[in-house]
C-alpha cells in the first residue's frame, strides 16, 4: 500500500519575501498484516494475511467472495475456544487481529452463519418478554417495540434486565440460584431475595471489558442444573477456568434474552449501525446493477401466464383455481437423465446421514430463528427423510415418507396429501406455502466448505 507524505519546503524568493511549494514524495509504508486462519464446519481451513484495521465483516465478505458463497449478511466469524468449550459469534465492527490477540493457541475462528446476529431490531419483543425487563414492569400497559429498543440504544437511559439465573460457585461444581440484574454498569445479584436496593446487590461482573459466551460442552460437564448455560469471560483471559462466570438460564428464551441486553448495552448504537450497512448497501445500488433476489411474502400476488403476457388475477376465485393448478406443476415427470434419488444432495440445506443431535446443534449454532430449517436422512427409516425445523425457538422435526404412484416414487410429509417428484419442488413449495408446517422454510442451515 502507497501512502504519500507531504515534504513542505521553503525557498527564499528574496529577502523579504518567502514562497512554499509542496514536493509531493511518495514514500511506500509497509502496511501491517498478519496471519489468521478460518475453520468451516468440516474441518478445512482457509489462511488469510489481512491488515490490523480489518474488522469481523470485511473478513466475511472476503470469505464469502472466496468461497463463492451467498452474501445475505448472516455470515460470522465465531471465536471459538475448544478447552474452555466456549464460543461467541465476534460483533461485525470487532478487529479481528485485535480479538486473535487475546486467544490462547488452542483457540481458533470458524465461519459460520448467524441469522439471529441483528433478529433483535426485526423483532424485539421476542427476544425481550416483559417479566424480564424492567422498564416494561414499571410502565402500565403495553410497551412498542420502537420505545424498547430506543430504551437500549440510548445511552442516556437507563434498561434493566432482571430474573433468575444459576450461578456456579467459584471452585465447586454446586450452583446457586440467585436473582439478577443487568445494567449498563455491570451484572449484579441481591443478596437478599428480588430486592433491588443499593447495599443488597453485588457486583457479579462489569460489561466493558468482558464478553459473553454460549457453553458447548453441555450440562453434564459442569453439572449444571439445565441445559441453557453462558459465561462471562474477562477479555485478557485466555485460559483461566476460574475468571469465567459461569450462568444457566431455566429456558432458551431467558438465555437469548440475557445475552442480547449483553450485548445491546456494552455495544448500543453501534451494534445499530452496523445493522443498517446491508440496507444503506442495497439503497446505494446503481439503477443499472443486478438486484439482489429478495422475495417479500407480502408482495406475492396471482399470475396467469397462459397467455404470452403475464397477467395479474384480480378474482379470488380464480386465484385458488389457477394455485390448485399450479400445485399439480410440481408432480410432473423429471427428465430420465436426472437421477431423483440423489439430486437433493446437491443442496446447502440437505446434511444427509447426521443425528437428531448433530442437526438440534446446527439449527442452535445458526440462530433458532423462525424457519430455520434442514433435512436430513431419516435414522429409523432408511427410505424416508426428515426435515429438521426451527419455531418459536422450538426445533421440531416432521417426516418426509415415500409412496409409490403410477410407478412413480413421490414425497409427502403431510400423509400423501401433498406430493412431490422430489426433494427440491418440496422445499421450493414450503418455501412459499406454510402448509402444515408451524412456519414457511426460511433461511437453510448451511455447512460452507472453505
């Protein structure tokens, strides 16, 4: 990189009558890189050498063009720390080198979707139940999404966080239910019952120069009372059980909520901005640029294309006559060269012979987002598949069984009701209709190979 310093030297024009003139010398600075490498999912590894200013999203993006990947702003670096069995998803304004400097040598970064990273701004009210927050408690009636985010994003104000939480005592695998309270000064507990009064709360951990971390080692390693456990880690500790503050939450709504006021209230506004970047992104397309493919389910409508224009159906019913003919379109007969058994392999969102565990895992790691969804083989049928969904925070699995028709091998989930020629119109079909499903499939859990 060129970086060009400006000489600025005088000459005496005469005695009393000086004259600058700039020498414009460019002087090559080396720029500082270092080197960090990227895990995927499978294990490979990807070395990159980037600048010291390079933040958690310019590294993404630079992954994403490498890897030929979609870009729909879900993609994260994960610090993930195997030892400890902690990981976090890094905030997209964070320096990677800066953050690489405070792991330990066994710590490494995956790249990974995230697709709850800003769900918050979308849908605050469910990540954020009234019984937990404060304000909402003291304030008669209902609370708009707006004035609660403004409530966190304003530093001026003053939110709170309160509810249950186990805490692991320092040294002993005992935990200790107490009640907690988050603020922007730090996560503190009472010592007498729910009182929230000066001399009955402790200082259990600050926010500034900590970060919060999900456990993936699971319950039984530190005895935890549930299954939804966290961490505070001190940023200058590297490999130090005893610094970690180790906490539970009784359900995965409690978990999600604690975590998110974490961040909302150690980073405020610029987690906000860093939110608004794809939008402002897609605002400053030229006219003349390839759009970006984005369906809104609001803005679908019913078209006849019998004729050699399309046409929009005004009339209702004609509009469910021409979408039960449209259903029909997706049971035709595939060309003999395409093999229907094994296309759907070729998918992101298909992760064949894994365990219920191993998909409960994915659909965890990428965000428990409504319509978060993938399929798999089934383990209990070796003809059938499973089709592994995300709702309300609740990971539900349906069945995708075969029947034969004409000679034909078609897939139903909902007992035949609705078939399909293959794997692929299935999910095309759900991706549009809810069905019998609790929601539309969303955003496919994807393994990117590095």
């Amino acid at each position: 990189m060129l970086i060009c310093s400006y000489l600025c030297t005088f000459s005496s024009l005469s005695k009393h009558d000086l004259h600058c003139s700039c020498i414009h010398i460019p002087i090559i600075i080396p720029m500082c890189f270092q080197i960090v490498k990227v895990w995927s999912e499978d294990g490979a590894g990807k070395v990159l050498e980037i600048p010291a200013d390079m933040t958690a999203r310019d590294v993404c993006q630079l992954l994403v063009y490498k890897s030929h990947c979609l870009d729909d702003n879900a993609w994260s670096l994960v610090e993930h720390h195997p030892v400890l069995g902690l990981e976090r998803c890094l905030e997209d304004h964070e320096l990677v080198v800066q953050v690489q400097a405070s792991m330990s040598s066994d710590s490494k970064f995956l790249f990974r979707k995230n697709y709850a990273k800003y769900e918050f701004f979308r849908n605050p009210l469910n990540f954020f139940p009234e019984q937990m927050v404060a304000w909402c408690q003291e304030s008669e009636g209902s609370i708009s999404p707006s004035q609660l985010l403004q409530n966190f994003l304003n530093s001026s104000s003053c939110p709170e966080i309160q509810g249950y939480l186990y805490v692991k005592e320092p040294g002993r695998r005992s935990w200790k239910k107490l009640y907690m309270f988050l603020r922007r000064s730090g996560l503190y507990y009472s010592t007498k019952g729910t009182s929230k009064e000066p001399r009955h709360l402790q200082l259990l951990s600050d926010l500034e120069d900590s970060n919060i971390f999900t456990i993936i080692t699971g319950r039984k390693l530190h005895n935890a009372p549930a299954d939804y456990q966290f961490c505070i880690k001190p940023s200058k500790v590297r490999s130090d059980c005893k610094e970690l503050k180790m906490l539970c939450a009784e359900d995965e709504q409690s978990r999600t909520c604690w975590m998110t006021a974490f961040r909302l209230l150690k980073y405020g506004i610029v987690l906000y901005q860093s939110y608004n970047v794809p939008q402002q992104r897609k605002s400053n397309l030229s006219p003349f640029s390839a759009p970006v493919r984005s369906v809104s389910e609001n803005s679908l409508v019913a078209m006849d294309f019998s004729g050699r224009t399309g046409r929009v159906i005004d009339n209702p019913v004609e509009a469910q006559s021409a979408a039960l003919e449209e259903g029909q379109t997706w049971r035709i007969q595939a060309p003999k060269d395409v093999c229907l058994s094994v296309i759907h392999r070729t998918q992101v969102w298909f992760h064949g012979r894994i365990m219920r565990e191993e998909a409960h895992k994915m659909i965890i790691q990428q965000g428990q987002v409504d319509g978060l969804f993938l399929l798999r083989d089934s383990q209990s049928n070796p003809k059938a598949f499973v089709l592994t969904l995300c709702h309300h925070q609740k990971i539900k699995h349906f069945q995708i069984l075969p029947c034969e028709e004409d000679g034909q091998v078609l897939f139903s989930l909902d007992d035949g009701a609705t078939k399909f020629t293959d794997l692929i119109h299935l999910v095309e079909f759900y991706q549009l209709n809810r069905g019998v499903l609790p929601s539309k499939l969303k955003h496919p859990c994807t393994a990117v190979a590095l």
